[in-house]
C-alpha cells in the first residue's frame, strides 16, 4: 500500500487512486486559497491542482500535458495536476505558492 507524505502529514491509500482523491479523502487540499472552492472539480482545464511529485506515478495525461503547457504554468516546472496523477507507489507532494500553485523559483527562497 502506497504512502503519499503532504504537508508534513503520511497517507496510506490503494495503488492507482487518483492523488486529489487520497488528498481530499485525508481531509487535505492540492489547492491554494480560493482555489480549494474555485476549480474545475478535477477534470484537468483549470490547472489549480498543480503540484510537484517525487515518485512513482502514471504519465501525464494528453490534458494533463496541455494544460500545463499554458500560463501561468510552464512546461519544464515539472509540476503535474493532483487530478490526472495515479498513485503507483510511495510519493513526495509539495505544493508550491500561488493561485495555480506555479511559483516553483519561490520554492529554494
């Protein structure tokens, strides 16, 4: 059973579950702010979700690509959408500031 480490905070949760479904299960968040109440709702076009993952998981997905693909996110962040990440093993999740959770270069400040 794979253990997924969030602010500070361990959590157990079956293999392939969506990572905003183990979040938001454990009572916790991949989003920022208002964010938590102004997103898509997990299906991919808003971006709010985004956040870097040290671990394995899925690819990203063709909508997952495209959306971080388009600003505020940049490509080569390496973030991924907490709602197109499959758990596939144990994972590392930092959520960086901003609305979209892109301010990546803040994250060594």
């Amino acid at each position: 059973m794979p253990t997924v480490r969030f602010r500070g905070r361990p959590i157990d949760c079956e293999t392939g579950t969506l990572l905003r479904t183990v979040l938001r299960d454990a009572g916790l968040t991949p989003h920022n702010g208002l964010a938590d109440r102004l997103n898509c709702g997990g299906i991919g076009t808003c971006g709010t979700c985004a956040v870097a993952v040290e671990g394995p998981t899925n690819e990203p997905t063709t909508r997952e690509r495209r959306r971080l693909a388009f600003p505020p996110h940049e490509p080569d962040d390496g973030l991924r959408l907490a709602c197109q990440t499959r758990v596939r093993g144990d994972l590392d999740v930092t959520k960086h500031e901003g609305f979209w959770g892109q301010h990546v270069d803040a994250a060594g400040d």
